[in-house]
C-alpha cells in the first residue's frame, strides 16, 4: 500500500489507519487493484460472511490449505484437524513450553543484554511446534532452515526477486514434505503421543485424511504459527519498554498476563490485513464491490476503531471486554489460538518475573517487509537479572 511505503510508517502504521478509517473507510487501491476495508463494523461483516468472501485468493504458491478453502470442504477438513488439535493436547504443553522458556532465557541471563527475536521469540514457536508434530531433536536445526525459508518474504522488489523466492519455497515445501511422508510412514507402523499420529487417526462418518492433505497442513502450521508467535511475544515487549509504567504494572500484577497478551493482539497485532475475494456483487460501506474483486480487512484498523473500543489508542492491560480480531474472526478463525495465548502467557509471565527493567537499546529498527504482518526483524534489550 502506497501510504505505508516509509519504513517509519510499517513500525507504527496506525495513526496511518486511523487516517484512511476516518477518511475513506472503504476504498479502492488503483495501484493494487484492492478494495481495502479499515473499519471494525465492516470488517467483521466481511470475516463473517465467508460464502460471500471466499478465501481462495488464487495467489497461493503452495498449494490448496485449510487457510484457501471454502465450505463445504473447509468445514470437513476444519472438524478432522480439530480431533487431533484439541484443548487438551495444546494445554498438555504447558511445561514443555515453560521449560524451553527457561532454558532459552538461561542463556543470556548473566550477559545482561539479549534479542528478544533472536534469542528467544524465534526459536521458543519453532521448538513447541517440531516437538507438537514429533520431530526428533537431532533435526531441529534442518527444520528451523525449511520454516525459516517458507515465511521468508522478497527481498527487493523485482520480478526476479519474486521469482527467486518462489524457487526457494518450492523446493522448501518438497524437502519438507519428504522429511514427513518419513515420519508419516514411521508413526503409521508405530503410533505415538503426538500430533502426527493423531492426525493419521482422526475419522469422521468413516473418513480420515489423506496423506497429501496431512503433509499440507503440517506445512501450513509452520507457515502460519511461527512468524506470528514471534511476532506476538516481540511486540508485547516491545510495548513494555515503549511504556515502562506497564511493564512494572504487569509485573507486580502478574495476574494481568492473561489480558495484556489479548490487548497485546488488539493494539500491536502480529497479522494487521486478512485477504478476500468477492464471489459476488456486493456493497460494503456505501462501495459497490465487482464480483472477483480483492478485499483486504484491515485487522490492525478496526481493532483500533473507536466505534468499538473506548479509548483504542491507549493500551490497557486490563481491558475487559476484547473483542479483537487479531485472530481473525468466523470460520477461518486461527486453529491455532489456544497455542500461540499459551505460548505468549508462559514467555511474558517468565520473561516479566526473570527480567527487571527491560529497555529498548537504542539502534535502528527493521520492520518485517510485508504490510500484512506487524513486528520487526530484532529488538535488543537490556535488564537486570532478577
Ligand atoms: C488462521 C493469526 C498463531 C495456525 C489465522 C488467521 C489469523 C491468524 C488472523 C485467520 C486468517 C484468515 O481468516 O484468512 C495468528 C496469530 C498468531 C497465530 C496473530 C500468533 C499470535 C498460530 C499458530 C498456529 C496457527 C501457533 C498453529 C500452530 C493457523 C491455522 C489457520 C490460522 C491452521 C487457518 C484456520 C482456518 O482457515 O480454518 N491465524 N495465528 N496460528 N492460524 Fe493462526
């Protein structure tokens, strides 16, 4: 998007949003040929009527996923993964999670300075998820190189640029589906405690998942839950040192870790525009929408829409109620939610209790290249171990 070419308007790009909300909430982008939708009340009309804004976008280099899907497939396919993504099985993770936390934070404790991407924001999402679907230890870092490469963007803007990226996934995607059909094969002559092995089993009326469509989700899970979990636990520590006065608050208050993750989603969201295409003639906010045309609901715009949130550019941590939809909203609504609080709680709440007086050391910030996603590539700190 035009406006958001500055790199100091991607590291804050709301009162960018704030501007386009309260002018044109509903606008179409000759450059990107795109309506965009900025406020929360059209936004939630569109994430809720998925027969009228289908998510099958077309751009998709990796192959049909639960995330393009529409019904009635996406229902199936949605009630089988959510057999082996249960409650339980997420929650059983818990100490897992916190112990990872730990462990990472032990590393650079003594040293007094650390990145929170690098150190610990990168690797903790990656860690749980190859545990989750059963990846040996000894293959931790091969794993890590293939995620790494599936949510790397373009660099530059070049057609070659693209191309080459293009090129890059593709062979990511058939390294990894490889390393998994191997695993597939493994845990069907001998099942496990894990999330593979429990996706080879789930059956509804007689039907289970076919080998391809469990190799594709296991892809789309690291595509869609890692980034964003780094994201989410960055940023919300990137607001503690913007605001040092929460950062004390929540720490003697630990109690608030709960509703600072959820507003951490609401004010800084890790994904900020989710992408549509209308599958007919429709009018959103006075605009008539052609059938075919792209929609983007501009996530990081109505969750700070005042029509919905008293207050929304200030941050509180204990805002109740919290309608974000940082997670999206309807039947797309993030399978992986319940992970990503669980993994944002144990990081924040460790990080808190470990660390005293975080600060942001001064040097140039990068924001994440894609104005679909908000968060930036490093954020050094300082802190007194506590
Ligand atoms: C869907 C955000 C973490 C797996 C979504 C959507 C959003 C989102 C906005 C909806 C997209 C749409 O409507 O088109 C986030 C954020 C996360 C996060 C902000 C971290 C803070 C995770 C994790 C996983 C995951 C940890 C898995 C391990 C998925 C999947 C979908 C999804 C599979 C597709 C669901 C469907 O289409 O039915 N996520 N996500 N996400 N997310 Fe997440």
């Amino acid at each position: 998007m035009k406006e958001l070419a500055r790199e100091e308007d991607q590291l804050l790009p709301f009162p960018i949003y704030r501007k386009l909300r309260e002018s044109t909430p509903v606008r179409f982008d000759e450059d990107r040929e795109s309506w965009d939708v900025f406020r929360y009340e059209d936004v939630h009309r569109i994430l809720k009527d998925p027969a009228t804004f289908s998510s099958r976008r077309g751009l998709e280099v990796r192959g049909e996923t639960l995330l393009t899907m529409d019904q009635p497939k996406h229902t199936h396919m949605r009630n089988l993964v959510n057999k082996a993504f249960t409650p339980k099985a997420i929650n059983d993770l818990a100490p897992r999670i916190t112990s990872i936390t730990h462990d990472l934070l032990d590393q650079v404790l003594s040293k007094g300075q650390m990145d929170i991407v690098h150190d610990l924001a990168t690797p903790l999402p990656v860690i749980v998820i190859a545990e989750l679907l059963g990846v040996p230890s000894k293959d931790r870092k091969l794993f890590k190189d293939w995620s790494d490469t599936l949510v790397k963007g373009v660099e530059g803007n070049s057609q070659e640029a693209f191309a080459k990226m293009v090129a890059e996934r593709d062979v990511a995607v058939r390294e990894l589906s490889e390393y998994f059909r191997a695993i597939l094969a493994e845990r069907r002559s001998k099942p496990e405690d894990d999330l593979v092995s429990a996706l080879l089993e789930a059956e509804i009326d007689g039907e289970k998942l076919e080998e391809d469509e469990i190799l594709q989700f296991c892809i789309l899970l690291l595509v869609a839950g890692n980034e964003t979990t780094t994201n989410l636990i960055t940023n919300a520590i990137r607001l503690m040192t913007e605001q040092p006065a929460i950062q004390e608050q929540v720490r003697t208050h630990p109690e608030l870790v709960k509703t600072t993750v959820e507003e951490t989603l609401r004010y800084y969201p890790p994904i900020v525009a989710i992408g549509r295409v209308a599958t007919e003639d429709v009018e959103i906010g006075g605009q008539q929408i052609q059938k075919g045309q792209q929609v983007v609901s501009w996530v990081g715009s109505a969750n700070r829409d005042p029509d919905k949130f008293e207050d929304p550019d200030t941050f509180l941590p204990d805002r109740k109620p919290n309608a974000h939809m940082g997670f999206g909203f309807g039947i797309h609504f993030c399978l992986g939610a319940p992970l990503a609080r669980l993994e944002g709680q144990i990081a924040l709440e460790i990080l808190l209790s470990k660390l005293g007086d975080m600060q942001f050391t001064k040097s140039k910030l990068s924001p994440i290249p894609s104005p679909f996603v908000f968060g930036v590539k490093s954020y050094p700190i300082t802190f007194t171990a506590r």
